[in-house]
C-alpha cells in the first residue's frame, strides 16, 4: 500500500491518501506515522481518502482497526471523514466500531472527497 500524509495549512486537515492493496498491518504502521504529524493541540480533522485504494481486510480486521483508532488520545472530539469509490458497507465495520468505542468521535463516509472535505469544515 502506497500512502502520502499532508497537513492543509489553510484548513488544517489532515489529508491521508491509501492507494493499492490495503491490510491491518499496513494502515497499523501508517497509523505510527500518522501519529508523529498530529498536532499535540487543537482541532484533529483528518480526511482519509481510500477511493484508490483495495481494502484487503476481513471483518475481524476492520473492527480491530475502529477500535485502535479509537483508542487513541488525540481522536477525542476528532472529526474523521473517509471516502470510499463506491458505498461500502464492509469498509465501514472500522468506522462503526471505532464510534463505539470512541468519546465523542464523529465519523462520516462519503464517495466524494469534495463533500467530505465540505463536512469537515463544518465539523
């Protein structure tokens, strides 16, 4: 999986583009990555962009992410916005456990990054 991690300077949003085969221990270790790049403070948005990318991961796989996702310190209060290329419901097993799991965590799917990144300026 080929990915790239850059901060909107003018949003601050962070813009994290998966491409290729995606796995658990691949988005595991872009997630230690991600996480050297997060601001220490403020409003976290993050915009993961999956629309040319394979998810290559079971069901089991998908919520284990959700949940370290969630997990994490700085996504309290985040606003997490993935864009899908077509409406997946598999894809969205992480992001449902993730918001079970997470305090005040909002996530939202889209197929268009125009309207995910429209959400997240209004989130």
């Amino acid at each position: 999986m080929a990915h790239s991690i850059e901060i909107d300077d003018a949003t601050g949003i962070i813009i994290i583009t998966q491409m290729g085969r995606v796995t658990l221990e691949k988005r595991l270790k872009m997630l230690e990555e991600i996480r050297g790049k997060v601001p220490d403070k403020g409003d976290l948005k993050i915009l993961s962009d999956l629309t040319n990318a394979d998810i290559d991961m079971s069901s089991d796989e998908l919520m284990r992410y959700g949940a370290v996702v969630a997990a994490e310190p700085r996504t309290t209060r985040a606003c997490i916005a993935t864009v899908y290329k077509y409406d997946d419901p598999l894809g969205t097993l992480g992001e449902t456990t993730a918001l079970l799991e997470g305090n005040n965590l909002r996530i939202a799917s889209f197929t268009s990054v125009k309207e995910a990144l429209q959400w997240l300026s209004e989130c």
